[in-house]
C-alpha cells in the first residue's frame, strides 16, 4: 500500500450514494492522494470517485425487482469483479447493497483483497441469517450504529460504531427560515414535506398516497413541497392530479430543514427527519409479492429508524394496508394538532442526534487504516 490507498467501492441508489460521499471525504481529508473507483453516483464523483457503471444500475428494491433485473446485474457483478481482481485495489468498501455487495465481497476476499463492508445490514430486525454471509465476505464491518457493532462481536466478525455520517453532516439547529427563504416559502404558512423515496417502485406505490394525503390536508396557509430525484419527474407529474405541490430537483435536505412536519417514505429518509427534528408520518407500500415475502420476516414491531433506535413508536407508522390516504392525513393532522408532542419528539430528536454524532470519518478512516496495516 502507498501512503495515497486506492478504493474500490460500490454504492447504490441515493441513499447508498450520500453515505459513500460523506466517507470518500473523510478519508481524502486523511489522504489527500486517495483514488476511489467503482460504481457510485454523482455525490462520489464530487469527491473524485471514478464511476465504472452509474449507482441506478442498483437502484432496485425486493424480490420482483431484483428478478426482472437479475442478468444485468449479475453480469455487472462479475465484469466489475474481475476488473478490481486484475487491477488489485488496497482496500474495496462495499456500501450498503447488501444482495450485491455481499457476493462481490466474498469473491474479491477470497482472491485476497481486504474488504469493508459499510453500514450493517438490518439482521437485529430481518435476516439474521446473514450473520454467516457477512462473515465470509467481510473482513470488517462499519456500524451506524451501536449495538449492530455489539452483535457482531459476539459472533466473532470484526467490526466498528462509527455513528452515521449524516448526524455530522446535519446541523443540530437545522437552517428553517434560511431554507424557507431559498425555496421561497412564507415564513408563517405551516410547510409539510412529501418524501416519497427515491426509486422508481416507491413513486409507483408511495407517492399516490402521499399526494393524496395532501389533496385531504389541503387548506389556506398550508404548503406542499416534494423533492423528487432527477430523471423521476415525469413520473411523479401525472398523479399530481390538480394538488398544489412544488417539486423540488432533490433538496430533500432543504425540504426537510424548510418543513413543518414531513410525510416519508421508510428508509434513510426516516433518519436525516429525525436528524432534522421534524415530526413525521412514516409511510411504505410495495409491490404485492415482496410484502407477502417480507411480512412474516420482521423481528422487531418498527420498521423506521427512528423507532427501532428509540425502541418505541415515536412517530406513527403505516405500512401497506395501512398506507392510505385518509390515514396519513388523519396522523398529520394529530400532530399538527399537539404542540407538547411536536416538543417532545423534538427533544428525543436531539437525544438521538448527539447519540449517533461520532465523527464518522475519522472513526472510519482510523478503522480502515488499522485494516490495511494489518
């Protein structure tokens, strides 16, 4: 290894694409020289990151999905493979993406490579059978959070907390009237966020109900706002259906900083709202034969973030069925309704905010040094 490691990386999608940036700049802090190649998104790239294949090749979700596309993507897997193989990377961090990731791992540590795999997947709350997948394809394993690293020592896999990047990213006193300034917004009018996700399947199946939550919520002094990635806004423009909502080219930051409560999608997005201190509705829907498949699956009664970190329901869930219009409408109008509760949640918000603030690139760079000098 030279004192400027070259990275091999993976990320899908925008979340996995955030989350490798955030990394990618902290370890061009430790190492100004480092050269990172792979499959990432335009975030990466902002930090120098040479994109082999574009991360929406990956942005794919459960089993229909991940079926209609599997050629493609298994054909990526192994050009990509034999390519870190002949052109022998320091180290490959493999983000998030685990059905990918996983198997690129195992081939690319079984040819020597040293591996990380960043972000531990969900095994306290879905598959915890992947605790042995993990330990074949993973040399080491970057934890967002704090027990994942708990649980994986126990099973003897190396691993490290090193919080999540996003909580040093995000301020703890979110920008609101400068945000609501850039995006044009009154200061007086009540502001509620849609964030139905970031894939194709979720604008499909999530984004109806959200904008039909907001044709019920609709009234004087009130404003929609919807971050929509690019290249998804055809899709998003026809279920408008005459609602008042300005769409946003992402922002979902500025969304959620602007914002008075946010309606949004499981996932990440959970977590940068709570980051955010903005009370929310979660929301989820998906494709009928990935709910029959995962229903059963679930170990813990959450499935947002920022309920399975507190191990409560801070904030209302609907999943599937429940996933309505009329719902989602009826749970933002309670909390619009009940400052003390807006108050409380605010404060758990911070809790949790300073709990997963651990400069996460330093604790990740120092991780990934300790690897390559082993």
């Amino acid at each position: 290894m030279t004192d400027a490691p070259r990275i091999g990386m993976v990320a899908g999608e925008a979340s996995g694409d955030l989350l490798a940036s955030l990394l990618l700049q902290g370890l061009r802090t430790r190492w100004p020289g480092l050269a990172s190649q792979g499959i990432g998104g335009p975030k990466m790239i902002a930090q120098g990151f040479e994109t082999w294949w574009p991360h929406s090749k990956l942005s794919i979700f459960g089993y229909v999905d991940a079926l209609l596309n599997i050629r493609e993507l298994l054909s990526i897997r192994k050009q990509l493979g034999t390519r870190l193989i002949s052109n022998r990377p320091d180290v490959f961090i493999g983000v998030d993406a685990p059905d990918f990731n996983f198997g690129l791992e195992t081939r690319l540590r079984e040819a020597g490579i040293k591996t990380v795999h960043f972000v531990c997947p969900s095994i306290w709350a879905w598959r915890p059978e992947r605790v042995e997948t993990i330990r074949k394809a993973a040399d080491h394993v970057l934890c967002l959070f704090p027990f994942e690293s708990e649980i994986l020592h126990k099973a003897g896999i190396g691993a490290t907390y090193v919080g999540h990047p996003l909580a040093d990213a995000i301020p703890m006193e979110p920008p609101r009237a400068a945000m609501r300034q850039t995006l044009d917004l009154p200061e007086g009018d009540t502001v509620i966020a849609l964030l139905p996700g970031s894939r194709k399947s979720e604008i499909k199946y999530i984004a109806p109900a959200l904008i039909g939550a907001a044709r019920l919520l609709a009234r004087p002094g009130r404003r929609f706002i919807m971050p929509v990635v690019p290249g998804l806004r055809s899709l998003v423009e026809p279920l408008l259906g005459g609602v008042d909502i300005q769409l946003l080219d992402g922002q979902s930051h500025a969304a959620l900083a602007a914002c008075d409560l946010t309606l949004v999608a499981s996932g990440t997005a959970t977590l940068e709202a709570a980051l955010f201190k903005r009370p929310m509705v979660i929301a989820y829907r998906m494709n009928r034969l990935n709910w029959w498949r995962m229903k059963d699956k679930g170990l813990l009664p959450w499935v947002g973030l920022p309920n399975i970190l507190a191990r409560e329901f801070l904030v209302p869930e609907l999943i599937q069925h429940a996933c309505t219009p009329e719902a989602l409408a009826r749970e933002a109008e309670g909390l619009l309704a009940d400052a003390p509760r807006r108050e409380a949640l605010h404060g758990r918000f911070v809790e949790l905010h300073t709990l997963l603030r651990q400069d996460t690139a330093q604790r990740a760079s120092d991780a990934i040094a300790s690897l390559l000098r082993a």
